[in-house]
C-alpha cells in the first residue's frame, strides 16, 4: 500500500503500487536515486497523502477504492 510501503521491482524501480503488473507507474529506480530520495519523492508525497485522505487520484490506487474512487479500500469499507 502506498502509505506505508515503496515497492521496488527486482530491476530497482520504485513504483506506486505492488499491484502495478505492468509497471505504468514507475517514479524512479533506487539505484539512480536512493530510499530516502525515492520516498520523498514530490509526486510519491502527494500520492500518500491522497490515498490517506481516501481520494486517491491515480488510476491503479482508485481501483482499491471502489469505482470512482469510492469508499472501499483492499475490499473492506472504510471507517467513518
């Protein structure tokens, strides 16, 4: 989940998600840039801080969130 884990594929690009198969968002790879680079990252930072706020605005964080970026995270509803 992006709010608390970077996935990083066996080639060193981090992405948004775990889930992202085919890799259409790759933000940059540790080994041109480091963790805490990669984790600070501006785009990655406001990704975080959407997904916690439930409205995420990337395609693949909506999908965890129902359609139209809904009010259901890994299947389960949220707390109000």
């Amino acid at each position: 989940m992006t709010s608390y884990s970077l996935p990083i594929d066996i080639d060193g690009r981090y992405l948004f998600c775990c889930c992202d198969y085919y890799r259409q968002h790759v933000l940059g790879n540790v080994r041109e840039h480091g963790l805490v680079e990669a984790w600070n990252n501006p785009t990655y930072r406001a990704a975080r801080l959407q997904v916690n706020a439930g409205n995420p605005s990337i395609d693949i964080c909506r999908s965890c969130f129902g359609v139209n970026g809904g009010s259901r995270r890994n299947g389960a509803p949220l707390e109000d």
